[in-house]
C-alpha cells in the first residue's frame, strides 16, 4: 500500500513553511492542500478538531498538528528503526545535534546569558534523550556534551523543571508505543 502524506497549510503560514521544508529535505511526496482559514474544511474539523488550526500532517489517516513535531516525526526517530537504518539515523541526530552544539558554543544559553525563545523551543527534545539512548544504544553526553550541559542548566530553571515530563516515564511510554507500531 502507498504511503498517503497530506498536509492541510496555508500558503503563508510559516508554521506550515517549516513542514513543507523538512518534507522536501527528506524527499517525502506530499499533498498540500490549501485551507480556507475563514471557511475551515471539513477535513481540517476532523483532524484537528480541538485548535481547528494549520499545519496539519496527515499520514495514512493519521493526523500530527504542531508544526516542530511534524518536524521531528520526519525526521525518523532512530528509537523505532533497526540495523543499517538506525545507524544511520543515529549519525543523523548526532549530526544535528554537533550543529547545535556549535551554535551554543561557550555560551550559557543561545541567546546568550539569557534564556530565550529558541531555548524554548528546544529544550523539550531533552525528555527524549534518556530513550533514544537506551533504545538506538548510544550516548549523547559523550558526542554532544555541551548540549547535554546547556539542557541541565535548563532543567534548573523552575518553568522547565515543572514542565518537562520524567525522562523514565517517556521512555516507557515509547516502549508501548514502539510494540503498538511493530504490530501493526
């Protein structure tokens, strides 16, 4: 059976741009349906019938609807691949990682001293490392060290702490979650 990827956008929606980025750079085909947002389809009501927001990823009937998870969901998570393509996606996710890592340099925060927006942004990817290093077998800490220091200062920060769910916890949720996606 085909793959159906859809994605219900706006034209100058950048929420949506970075969906249609990260499936480009992966080479997903995909339909971009235009939304009417003063007159919202009856496929949007379904698939996103809390916030009736764009972007909306469908994949095969199945609906992702915030912008950096539909990102990340491209990505292919090295947690749920096995042999050459988990490596493969295990280089991936360190190489991206360097990047940031690079970015953030000797600095406490990327912005600086401050924390800020793209700390914000980043930070609740932290919950997932304790998974995908005891899943995919490999260490963040050794390969990206300053990223790892840099998600510790964040987790002091009273906001982040109270927020970001336990990382065993989210590392049993992916186990149901994996043995629900291989019985399929």
């Amino acid at each position: 059976m085909a793959e159906e990827v859809i994605l219900l956008d706006t034209w100058a929606s950048p929420f949506g741009m970075r969906a249609r980025i990260a499936l480009r750079e992966k080479g997903v085909e995909f339909d971009m349906r235009e939304e009417d947002l003063s007159n919202k389809s009856p496929l949007l009501l379904k698939m996103n019938p809390v916030h009736k927001k764009i972007p909306v990823l469908i994949h095969n009937g199945k609906p992702v609807c915030e912008s950096l998870v539909m990102i990340y969901s491209v990505g292919r998570t090295a947690v749920l691949l096995t042999g050459e393509a988990q490596e493969a996606a295990k280089k991936e996710y360190i190489e991206c990682l360097k990047v940031l890592e690079g970015e953030l340099g000797d600095k406490a925060y990327f912005g600086g001293e401050r924390f800020g927006y793209v700390d914000v942004s980043l930070i609740p990817f932290y919950t997932w490392f304790y998974a995908l290093e005891t899943l995919a077998n490999f260490s963040i800490v050794e390969e990206c060290p300053k990223v790892v220091a840099w998600a510790k200062r964040c987790m002091q920060r009273e906001s982040v702490a109270k927020t970001l769910p336990d990382q065993h916890k989210l590392y049993d949720y992916l186990l149901v979650l994996k043995k629900k996606l291989q019985a399929q």
